[in-house]
C-alpha cells in the first residue's frame, strides 16, 4: 500500500511497527473506541474483532508518525511507570486510568519497538500518536511501559525531560513464585536478547528457571537502582498500594484527587487490575508459602542486594 | 500450493489492496462497513463494494484476507 498522508490518520492508531528493512506503521481504525481494557494490546485484539478494523489496516513509514505530531499532537505524557512486573503496576494504572480525565496507554508494543530502536525522536513520535484523546475531558497521558523498557530510561527521559517516572516492584521471592507459575514474555529465555534485559551474553542457556527469573528481576532492579540514583525515579514498594497511588503518584503526575476519585480510586483497587470482573485478593501471604528454597536461594543469589538497595534508597527519601 | 493457485492468491492479495486503499480514505465507505451486521453480511458488502469498482474479489478471496490479517496479528512485530 502506498504511504498514507497524515491528515488523513485522524481516528487511526499504530499498532505494530516491522522492523526488518525501513520501519512500517501498521494502523488499525480505532475511531469511536475506548481504551478500557487494562493492556493496549487487548484493546487493540478488541478492535480486531471486528472485521472492518481487521481487513481494512494502513501502512505508513515511520515518518508519517511525525507528520502527525504536527498535525494532530496527542496528549503530552503526564508520568512515565516502570515495573518489576507481578508486582501492582496494573493497580496503579488501572487506578488512574479509573478517573475521567486520564488516559492510560498501557504496554503497547508500537512503544516497545521504537525504544529497542532506541530512537529519541521515533519515541516522541509514537507516544503523541499514542496520545490521542480517546473521549472529551481526558487531559492527561500515563504511559505504563514493559517491565524490561527500564533499560531504556536514559531514552526516555532524553525524549520527555522532566517528565515524572516511577518504579513500582514488590518483593522478588512473590514475583519469582508468580513467573514459576505463569511466566512474563521477558523471564521466557530467548524472547529477549541478554543485552536487552542488562545480561551478560548466553547465560540463559547454563541457568534454572529460577535462577533465569531471578536473574532478570535482579536486572532489572539494578537497572532501577542506577535510575532512583540519578534522581531519575520515584520507588514505589508494593507494600504501599493501593493508598501510594493516591499519597504520591497522583500528586506527582500532576492529576487532582478530589472526593470523586477517592470513590472512583476505591473501587477500582477493590477489583483484580488484570481481570476487573474478579475481586482484589491480596496473594503475599500464598505466594510467600509457595516460595520453595531453591526459589528463594536463587532470589538471594541475584536479587536481594538490589531488592534492599531500592529500599533503602525509597525509605532514605521523605 | 500449485502456481496456478499462488498466482490466484496474489491476485486476490492484489485487488483486496486496491480495495484498501479506496475504503481507509472514504469516511463513507468505512461507516458502511462498520455497521455491517454480520460477518457475512461484511463479507458480502465487501464484495459488493469491490465489484462497484471493477476490482474483481470474491468471497473466499476477502475471508481468505481477513484470515490472513488475523495470523498476522499473532505474529509480533519488531
């Protein structure tokens, strides 16, 4: 197809990006549709069940994600969130993307893509596209990121200085027990280069599956460790939610929390984040009980120093 | 696959493109295939639509497409 001119990208959302050669936009027709679901990419599978949105996709070159930034700038983004993963993030944006007035994009692979390419401008470009207003009154973009794009934070915060970013984690023998259970993408060996998660090259290939998961949470804390340092990251524990979202998130992000989202904010952290139709259970107890010793002497080995280096650095801040 | 049968898909391949590439830009054309009823319903318009315009598609030929947009779909992009 030939490249489409951007003025006619109104009401179109990126939703792939093909790496191999110069890069390609793929598009999807989302106009009329609410970002609800608490993943993109379920809202975006949602879409595609319609045969319309399915059938009629557009191509683009990257550029035209600039054109359209011109054209058409979405929302400048409110507040970056980094996570650990299975560890409340999808509390704290489900939460957020609870009040009116925020719009939550939420590990959307177009913004995966362009931060490998660690491209700054790319970044810009698909966070406005990303942006868009979904409904009239929404003002202010939260970008919820993967759990491995915190090596990518210098990018970031290149991209949108200034911008504030936060860490949420939990303590990784819980984590751990749940990427046993059911793993993420990233604590799948192979899926991600060693280099992509801060990994000296082959080590997957020698490790147990507790100590490949470790490894990379222990990564990715360190990656986190170096962020809060550099003043780059507010640390949030697990421990604090969901009243952290509320006390320091909001404020931070700039959104107002009034006696209308206390309601809206209470009910929403009584729900399951990844499954709203189910109740919130608190699993710290279980997991902690699952924790077998191997589980626990591999967090030891490779997570543990960064784990408490977060909490000391979180408990040193007022 | 035979090449008669290739050279069939990438015909059909073809003129679904074309197709696109007159429905993505027509506020019009896209508001008729949004409320299409069913799938077959879709599929029929789609047809319809194609034929008003020259392009030859059949049914097996649009289904065909979406299957194809739906495989892609699973597949991650980098």
């Amino acid at each position: 197809m030939g490249v489409a001119a951007p003025a006619r990208l109104a009401g179109w959302t990126p939703i792939a990006v093909r790496g191999d050669g110069p890069p390609i936009v793929r598009w999807c027709f989302t106009e009329g549709v609410q970002f609800e679901e608490p993943f993109f990419e379920q809202t975006i599978d949602r879409c595609l069940l319609d045969p319309f949105r399915l059938l009629f996709w557009r191509e683009t070159g990257i550029d035209a994600l600039a054109e359209l930034a011109v054209d058409a700038p979405g929302l400048e983004p409110a507040g970056f969130i980094f996570h650990l993963s299975r560890c409340g993030s999808t509390l704290v944006s489900r939460m957020l993307a609870s009040l009116t007035e925020v719009l939550v994009v939420s590990e959307a692979a177009p913004i995966d893509a362009v931060l490998r390419a660690a491209e700054v401008e790319w970044l810009r470009w698909m966070v406005s596209a990303l942006g868009q207003p979904r409904r009239s009154g929404q003002t202010r973009l939260v970008v919820k990121l993967d759990a491995w794009a915190i090596f990518a934070l210098p990018l970031v915060r290149e991209a949108f200085p200034g911008v504030p970013c936060v860490f949420v984690y939990r303590d990784p023998v819980e984590v751990v027990v749940s990427h046993l259970s059911r793993r993420g993408y990233h604590t799948v060996p192979g899926t991600i280069s060693p280099e992509g998660l801060g990994l000296p090259e082959g080590m997957s290939e020698s490790l147990t599956p507790e100590d490949y998961i470790a490894a990379v949470l222990g990564s990715i804390c360190n990656a986190a460790v170096a962020g809060a340092r550099a003043g780059a990251l507010t640390l949030l524990n697990y421990d604090s939610l969901p009243a952290a979202v509320e006390a320091t998130v909001a404020p931070l992000f700039g959104i107002e929390v009034g006696p209308a989202a206390r309601v809206v904010f209470a009910r929403a952290a009584g729900k399951d984040a990844k499954n709203p139709y189910l109740p919130f259970v608190p699993d710290a107890g279980d997991k902690q009980r699952r924790a077998s010793a191997r589980t626990r002497e591999a967090v030891d080995i490779w997570c543990q120093p960064a784990y408490e280096e977060l909490e000391g650095l979180r408990c040193s801040r007022p | 696959m035979a090449r008669g049968a290739r050279l069939g898909r990438r015909m059909a391949e073809s003129a679904l493109d074309e197709l696109r590439t007159a429905v993505v830009d027509d506020r019009r054309l896209r508001e008729r295939l949004l409320v299409a009823p069913s799938r077959e319903a879709f599929v029929a318009e789609v047809v319809e639509l194609a034929h008003a315009r020259g392009i030859e598609l059949t049914p097996a030929a649009v289904n065909q497409g979406l299957a194809a947009a739906r495989r892609d779909r699973r597949a991650r992009w980098v």
